[in-house]
C-alpha cells in the first residue's frame, strides 16, 4: 500500500449545530457515503489550514488535499486551492 503524504494533522472537532453545506454536495455525499454517514459527521468541523476559516467536515472530506480521517484527525496535503 503506498503512503500518500500529508502536510497537516487538523484537529475534528463537534459543534451544537451543524455547519452549512450546499446541498448539491451533500446529495454526492449520501450516494457515496450513505444517509447514515453523511448525518453523523454533518455536526463534525475542523480549522482549515489552506482556507484559514472553520469548515465542516464534509466539505472538508470532498477537498483534493483530503486524504485520510484516523482517530479525530484529518490528513491533509496542504496545496493551495483553485478559486
């Protein structure tokens, strides 16, 4: 199995509320994930290291610098984002 490198390790953290999601998003998610997936980890945010705001969760899980969730921390490569 290759090891995909990562620049950071983003603390998950739990809000009382969910963060918004555009909805076009979230209806990928579920297919992919599943509903059940998709409303546990929708209370779920980390401090975005490229963004440099708080991000939910699954937005976090569709970026391109996503690579793995292990323990309550997100992997992440760092690279700068288009747009």
């Amino acid at each position: 199995m290759e090891k995909v490198p990562y620049k950071y390790e983003v603390p998950v953290k739990q809000a009382k509320r969910a963060l918004r999601v555009p909805k076009e998003l979230k209806e990928q998610l579920k297919e992919l994930y599943g509903k059940k997936v998709v409303s546990k980890f929708s209370k779920d945010y980390v401090e975005c290291p490229v963004r440099k705001k708080e991000v939910s969760f699954l937005i976090c899980l569709s970026c391109p610098n996503y690579v793995r969730r292990f323990k309550g921390v997100v992997h992440c490569k760092g690279e700068p984002l288009e747009g």
